[in-house]
C-alpha cells in the first residue's frame, strides 16, 4: 500500500507544486551574501530555519521535496519496469482467433498451400517491414509475433531516468557550486577563490561601432599558478576562460571613480607663450617640464556645486558638472591655485601669487576601466545536460516510436490453410491501420 501510494501521479503533483511555489520564492526573494549570518542574539523560527528566505535552493524544505520527488520517480519507474521488461523480452506467443477478429485491424484468409509455405512466406514480408518474428506451434497451428519499436516501451522509464539525473544535479550544483565576481584593473593580480589560480589584467578593450555603441569588451588576462604564468587568455562575451572545472566568464565594466585622468592645458600669460597639454591625476604632481614648475590636482568634483553656506561639493558620481582644484607651485612655492570647469573652461576662479600668472583649461575626463569578471564552478552542469538529453531521447521514444505488434494465428482446416491476423499498438493507430492493410493485400496475392 505505500509503496503503491508513493509511485502514485497524486503525491507527485503536490510535491510539484510545492517546488513550484518555492522555485517562484527563490526567484522572488533577495538571497543572501556570502558569509551572512543571522543578527547575533536572534532566535529564528522553525519556519524560517526550514525555509531559509535567503536561499530558498539549498533549505530543507526545498531538498526535502526534491528527496521525496525522486523518491517517487524511483518507485513509480520500479514498479512498471519489470513487467514492461518481460513483456519485450519474453512476450506471449498465445493467440485465439475470436481475440484476434475482435481487434479493429484484423483479417481472416485462406490459401491453397501448406502450413510452413504460408508462415515462411509470411515471416519473410514481416521481415521486409522491419519487424522481428517470433515463432511457436505445434502440428496444425502456428503463431507468428512480428513486433517493431520495441525501445518506446520504455520512453516513460528514460524520461524518469533523465529527470533523476537532473535533480542530481541541481542537488550538486545547489549544495558544491561555486560562483564568486572579480573585479580587476590594468596591471593588477587577484586570487580566484578556490582555483589555485591568480589573474592578471594585462588589457581590457571595449569595442564601440561608428555611432559610439559598444560592440564588445573583452579582457586579455595570465593565468599564473604559485607566482608562474602558466598560460595568456582573452576573455570575452560568450567565449569564458575554463581551467580546471572553473569558468571565467566576462561579465561587465566599470570606471574607476576613485582615480580619474584630467586632461589640463596650461598657458603662461607671460611673453614667452609659454603652454603645456599634460595628464594629472587627483594629489598626484605632474611636472610642466621646465622652470621647476609642477601642477596638483587638489581637489577633484565630478558634479560641481556650491551650496548655501558657498561650499563647493559634487551632487553625485556622474561626471554632469566636473571641476577640479589645481595649484601650480615653482621650487616648491605656490604661484597659482583656482577651479577649472570641464564644462565652462573659459571660467575659473584663479589666485596668482609672484611675477607669474597662469591660466589651466579644463581639456578632457577619462577613467580607467575596471573589468569585472565572474568565476564559477557548477559541478552539476554535465548532470544536469546529460538528464535533459535523456528527458529528450525518452519523449522521442515515448511519442515517435510507438511499439508495433503483429499476431498471425495460421491453422489447418478442412484440408486448406487458415490465416487469422491483428494488429495492436497505442498510438499512431492510422499508421499501424495503413502498414496493417499494406501487409494484408501482400497476403491476399500468396493465394
């Protein structure tokens, strides 16, 4: 009785629902960050600690229902494979006459010749259709079982069997997968967790079309292990870097807000002409290149603004407004301090000290870029690909393979040979009709 009832469609449909339900959740809900733990001094319910909101895919209740599911597939698949087993293997060779004329596709003939002439030349038209023919009888009867297709009884069974092989999976992936971001500049080295590996960034490359859009971003990167490059990768879209079980795939970009490039021009106001177009970073000195100049760049706002009590402070991290402090200094004295704007660069509030006077125009802002990559490791995914090409090679068998039989009863009767045959099959029965027909007329013409 229980095990009827756990290979039962009824239990399996609840437990449906209930990953349905919990699969919708997961998606739903924030998962948790790696490491994060419940508030200390918290004392969590039985619900909460059965259901873990921030990650529904690895709580009990979600493997326990994935247990009972395969549970039930187990059961279900075991207790129809055995007969199903006999039945290709050992099938009937029993037939009645009656039985047979009460099927839809069935005939009854008669010929002239002998018993074993009208099942050999029956056999051999069987044999031409591709169906296996089996023979038993005694004197007088004889029972002919051509049977085709046989590999679909047991589509239902690889359908079970691929689903099984999912859920391994996804139990693999859930409980041992891996999946971290790194994030990298130009000349920098991070650890991928858990690979034995570092990468270095060596160049990212982002691609534009003609009207500016991006075309792709790609990261050319060396792989080193113990401190030793042991290989050079481009990673791009759709083309990840795999070492060892892990995949690197390239994620995103970013800029990197922290250290901007301002492009400045300076200009001497003197009668020299002197002007130099130079790269500066944020506190970083840039030297003019002669006369012991050097510029700063003080201070650096991306979105400028000045407030109430006539603070200078920047709105937000987007570059709306930028603007940029820069002192100029000559054998360490301060001969020039003030605001240059990227979007005005003809104003600027400037304080000149000593004989010189020098004017800084705002030219250009760029950032370095941050790659962003994304390693993972899902020991599942071969499970996982390999059950759904089994789901898929089950239904194929379960709904274009269908099994064919056919039953010849040939008998002896008043000195002439009697011919009673059917034909069974659950599905596709138009074309088990046709090919039936087909083989009937063939035996018509034997007479």
């Amino acid at each position: 009785m229980i095990v009827r009832f756990l290979g039962s469609l009824k239990p399996a449909i609840f437990i449906l629902i209930g990953l349905l339900i919990l699969s919708v959740l997961g998606t739903l809900l924030p998962r948790s960050a790696p490491g994060e733990t419940a508030a200390p001094g918290s004392r969590p319910s039985v619900l909460l600690a059965v259901l873990k909101p921030g990650d529904i895919y690895r709580s009990p209740l979600f493997l326990g229902l994935l247990f009972l599911f395969s549970l039930n597939i187990t059961v279900c698949t075991l207790t129809r494979l055995g007969p199903k087993i006999r039945r290709a293997t050992r099938p009937s060779l029993e037939a009645d006459a009656d039985a047979l004329l009460a099927s839809p596709d069935s005939a009854k003939l008669r010929f002239a010749s002998g018993l074993r002439e009208a099942a050999a030349a029956v056999g051999r038209t069987l044999r031409r259709r591709g169906f296996r023919v089996r023979e038993s009888g005694a004197s007088g009867r004889l029972v002919l079982l051509g049977r085709k297709r046989t590999a679909g009884l047991f589509g239902p069974d690889v359908v079970h069997l691929g689903l099984l092989v999912v859920v391994a999976g996804g139990i693999a992936s859930g409980l041992a997968g891996f999946r971290t971001t790194i994030a990298l500049e130009e000349g920098r080295t991070e650890t991928v967790p858990r690979a034995g590996i570092n990468l270095r960034l060596d160049k990212f490359e982002v691609e534009t079309y003609a009207d500016g859009s991006v075309k792709d971003w790609k990261s050319r990167l060396t792989v080193l292990e113990n401190g030793r490059p042991i290989g050079h990768e481009t990673v791009e879209v759709n083309h990840p870097l795999s070492h060892k079980g892990f995949l690197i795939y390239q994620s995103g970009w970013a800029p990197v807000r922290e250290r901007p490039r301002l492009g400045l021009s300076v200009s001497g106001y003197g009668g020299d002409g002197f002007r130099r177009d130079i790269t500066a970073r944020p506190g970083e000195p840039a030297p003019l290149g002669e006369r012991g100049l050097s510029l700063t760049v003080v201070r650096f706002l991306p979105d400028f603004v000045m407030n109430e009590r006539r603070e200078a402070l920047s709105r937000s991290d987007e570059p709306l407004n930028p603007a940029a402090m820069v002192e100029i200094t000559k054998d360490g004295e301060t001969v020039h301090r003030g605001w240059t704007f990227g979007r005005y660069p003809d104003y600027g509030g400037t304080h000149s000290r000593g004989d010189a006077d020098y004017g800084v125009a705002f030219v250009s802002l760029d950032y370095d870029l941050l790659s962003i990559l994304e390693a993972a490791r899902d020991p599942g995914a071969s499970f996982i690909w390999a059950g759904c090409g089994l789901v898929m090679a089950g239904l194929f068998l379960a709904f274009y393979w269908p099994p064919r039989e056919i039953r010849v009863l040939i008998e002896t009767a008043s000195g002439r040979t009697v011919l009673t045959a059917a034909a069974s099959g659950r599905k596709s029965r138009e074309a088990l009709s046709a090919e039936f027909k087909s083989l009937a007329g063939e035996w018509k013409g034997m007479k």
